[in-house]
C-alpha cells in the first residue's frame, strides 16, 4: 500500500484581480498548514485571480502577473505541496487550470475540460476547454486533478481514475442559490460511488458583486460517505489523513440550511461589496415598511451598526405608524437615524414644473417626484460621506416594474433584489428569532409605497404571495402563459403580470447589482433585450 498523506483542505474570501494579494493569502494558508503537519494544502478554482475574473482575463499583462505569483508559490511549496487554480496561456489559448507545486517546482498542470455557459457562467467566452487527465504523483499517491464543472459530468473524473488516479482533487468556485449544497454533496456522492476513489471538493467563499460563495467544501470516502464539511461563509481549513481510508479528528459538521444559510448570504453579501470596494459605510432609506427595514438588519448584520446611517425621509402620505416603526428599529439596533421631509424638495419642484403641468391631471409623475426627492437626497448624503446607498427594493417589485427610475433604484448595491416578497417577510421573522428588531406592526401591516393616501400595494398587484408564485414559474422555471394559467391562476392575473415583467425590462438593466440567491436573477442569469417584440402566450 501507498504511503499517507496528511491534507489541509482550505476556503478562503479572495478578491478578483488581487492576484499578488491572493497569492500571499495562500501562501500564508500553506504555511500555517505546513505548521500543523500537513503536505498537502489544496485552495478553490482560480484562486489566484479570484473568481469570476471575466474580461480581466482579457488583459495583455495577465500571464505575466500570473507567472510572477506562481514563482512565489513554487518558492513556498518547498514547505508544503500546494494545489491551486489560476489562469493560463499557451500556443495562444487560455485554459482554466490547476496545479499541484512541490519542492519548489510544478508536478503537473490540468486545464479544465467542461467549460459552463449557463446561468451566470460564460467560461467558454475565455477559455479553450483541455482534453487530458492529469495525475500527479505524492509521497507515492496518485492524485487526479479535475476542476469545478468536471464533475459534474461523467468524463474527466473517470479519465483520471482510468490514469491511475487514486484520489479526485476537484478545485471549486460554486455559487451559492438556495438548495445548492445538498445538490452538490448528492451528486459527487454518487459519483465517487460509481468512481470507488475518495473525493475532495474545495469551493471559496465571499461576496463578488452578485455572487456570494458559500464555501462549505468537503470530503467524500471512496465508500460514498460524507466525511468532512467545512462551514458555510467562512474562510476556514480543515485537515484529512489518508492511508487506508480518508479521516480526519474533526467531528462532521453540519450546515445552515434554508432561511439561516440564506441571511447569511445576503449579509456576506453586502459585507464583500461594501468592504472590498472600499466604501466607508452604507447609508439608505428607512421607510417603516418591511423591505428597509429588513435592508437595515442586512447591513448593520453585514458591516455593524456603527457604519450605517438610516434616513427617514417623511412627506405628507408618509403614516405616524412608518415613522415611529422606522425610529424604534433605528435605536433598537442602535443605527444612526435622522429624519429629513422631502416636502420642501417637493414643492420647489412642483412650482419649477407647474407651467410644465398646467392642464393636466395628477398621476404616477407626482408620486414618482417623491422617490426622486428620496434618491437625491440619499445620493447627496453619499457623495458627501462616502457611504453607499443600499437600495431597499425586493424581486417582486423589480419584476413587474414597481419601483421608479432615479428614486428608490438609485444605490450602488441591493440586498433583496434576487428576494420575493413572501421571502422577504419570511426573513424578517427569521432576523426576529435571532434577536427582536423590527418592529412587529412593520411585519404585520398591509405593504403600501406610501406615496398617495391609503396607497396598498396590493391595489394595482395581485396579493404577493399569487404575484410571487406567477413570477417563479415565468422567471425561474421559464413557463409558458398558458401553462402558469393551467397551474390554477387567473387568466387576467397571469397576462397582466407577464405583460409587466416583459416591458420592464429596461428598467431592471439600469438598476444596481444584487446579491442572486435562487437560479434566475436579475443580472446575469438572465438577459432579456430591452427592444423586442415578444408577447407572452404559449
């Protein structure tokens, strides 16, 4: 029998085109890996760029920095092997690829051969897929690398074991939408059964604009049985021994799932895109409804109370109820909070555009000002401080258009944008569990924009949880009209909101990012052209 090995899987929150910082974040991993006894340390898919680099990928000096920091890896792996992924060029083609360094020089180089170029993944828009195994051989075991998207396909893993691979090194940069680490833990589960060689999966962890990692890497027997598991958004390493079998003294961890693992993204989420753009704080409107007010636990969760500033911004529709709910959160989580009427911004308008108006009824432009005075006023305060604006609106809304251009869509950020509405109230109860902060009557009231008197959303939408269950089937499962009308809902319901989805599309591609935690976000998953002549039917 082969000699043991003793192998540190390791998760770390890297950042995209930090290629010198990311590689001295891994080469600090290693050492302290090599500390603890380790000889193997194995990091996720393109950790040395970060993930996803896109048009980075692009840029003439590329190879150049990265054959800089490789040097520097080499250099470290006469400590420890190290396996990593990162970017290559040769003959004029870009792979995605892994390696494992040892003794200061490279055991072997594997390009990725299953390239995705689906839902917010266009690799084959950079890279050339690789066409061959490749084992690398330590302290007298053979290792298989394979990287992401190889396994979940028959073909590369099986290629490997065929070369004589004895154990799977798969290097991961997996998003996080709800569901996805039971799908992930199933499916290489019953691909090492049929393989019969054990497994280690290594994803990464963070936020990257819309994209949160969950991390979450593990290890699976040869048997099928799930032996490590690393936790959910941390950055966080773990060693295994193998001889015989694949052990490790850490007892198997279990993961947050459902509303837990969900927060948790949206918090890590806004962290990563607040801090790794340096901005100083976040700073947004505090309405008294249910979407801030779960906005603000977001980013008080995120970067702590002390770098937030909640505004409330009262006009003449604004209730006493949104008012005090929106001070009582404020000092309940003990967030800065100020209150500054748009009433007079209002009127000035009002009197600049009366000979505009004169003859013409009032309609939505009266209540779209509003939000406008609203977005000015937070756009003022954040160019002022330094503090990004962090929009408030949820799924729901962004869908049917229910939400006005250069008033409550202006931010750098969204927390709730990938979030229905019957999600969004679901975790405000869960925040709640954890720690009482938004008041219960902003949980229990009828949502209303506030922008006419006795305004109810619900007015001019189907309730939320009818409009929610209609846009998963048209956005997410890409059901036809006629199907969704099939499922049991109303004909006039169901043409009414596909007609709003289809022409506010315009709208959506001019607001900010958002953190995507179900499998068809606003964003990238889903490009829809603006122009087009398409009608919702069959």
């Amino acid at each position: 029998m082969s000699d043991s090995l003793r192998i540190t899987l390791s998760q770390l929150n890297y950042v995209v085109g930090d290629i010198a910082g990311n590689a001295a974040k891994m080469i600090a991993a290693a050492k302290e890996a090599a500390g603890q006894g380790s000889e193997l340390i194995v990091f996720s898919e393109l950790s040395l760029t970060g993930y996803p680099p896109e048009d980075l990928l692009l840029r003439p000096s590329l190879q150049l920095r990265v054959e800089a920091e490789l040097e520097k890896i080499a250099e470290a792996s006469h400590q420890i092997a190290i396996a990593l992924g990162f970017p290559w060029r040769e003959q004029g083609e870009l792979f995605n690829c892994a390696a494992v360094y040892a003794g200061g020089k490279s055991l072997g180089r594997y390009a990725k051969q299953c390239l995705p170029n689906y839902q917010v993944f266009d690799e084959k828009r950079y890279f050339s897929a690789g066409e061959a195994a490749c084992i690398v051989e330590l302290n007298g075991r053979k290792l298989g690398l394979t990287v992401c998207e190889d396994i979940w396909h028959k073909g590369p893993a099986e290629q490997a074991v065929a070369a004589g691979a004895e154990m799977i090194l798969n290097l991961n940069a997996s998003p996080y939408h709800m569901g996805k680490q039971q799908q992930r833990v199933e499916l290489i589960q019953q691909h090492v059964k049929a393989l019969k060689v054990p497994l280690l999966y290594v994803n990464q962890v963070g936020g990257q604009d819309e994209l949160v990692f969950d991390g979450r890497s593990f290890a699976v027997a040869a048997d099928g049985q799930l032996v490590a598991q690393l936790s959910a958004y941390q950055e966080q390493s773990q060693q295994l021994y193998w001889q015989q079998e694949l052990t490790t003294e850490v007892a198997l961890q279990s993961t947050e799932t459902g509303l837990a693992s969900l927060y948790k993204a949206l918090v890590q989420g806004v962290r990563d895109y607040v801090d790794k753009n340096g901005f100083k704080g976040i700073v947004l409107g505090l309405s008294g409804g249910i979407d801030s007010a779960l906005t603000l636990a977001i980013a008080a969760d995120a970067i702590g109370a002390d770098r937030v500033k909640a505004i409330m911004m009262p006009f003449t529709y604004t209730s006493g109820m949104s008012k005090e709910d929106a001070a009582e959160q404020a000092e309940r989580m003990g967030v800065p909070y100020e209150s500054v009427s748009i009433e007079p911004m209002y009127n000035a308008f009002m009197t600049a555009l009366a000979p505009q108006f004169e003859g013409l009824a009032r309609d939505t432009t009266e209540e779209n000002l509003q939000a406008r005075c609203r977005g000015v006023l937070l756009m003022a305060v954040s160019n002022k401080t330094g503090y990004m604006v962090l929009t408030t609106g949820n799924k729901s809304e962004m869908a049917v258009g229910y939400a006005t251009l250069y008033g409550d869509m202006v931010g750098g950020y969204s927390a709730l944008k990938d979030v229905y509405k019957t999600k969004v109230f679901q975790l405000a109860e869960y925040r709640n569990a954890l720690g009482y902060v938004i008041p219960q009557r902003v949980v229990d009231r009828p949502p209303s924009a506030e922008l006419a008197p006795d305004q109810k959303d619900e007015d001019s939408l189907p309730p939320y949880d009818v409009l929610d269950a209609i846009l998963e089937r048209y956005i997410e499962q890409d059901m036809s009209a006629d199907a969704i009308i099939a499922d049991g809902f109303a004909r006039e319901d169901v043409m009414r909101v596909l007609r709003l989805v289809d022409v506010n599309e315009y709208k959506r591609r001019q607001a900010p990012i958002g953190v995507r935690i179900t499998q068809r976000g606003f964003g990238r998953d889903r490009r829809y052209p603006v122009t087009n002549g398409w009608k919702a039917g069959i």
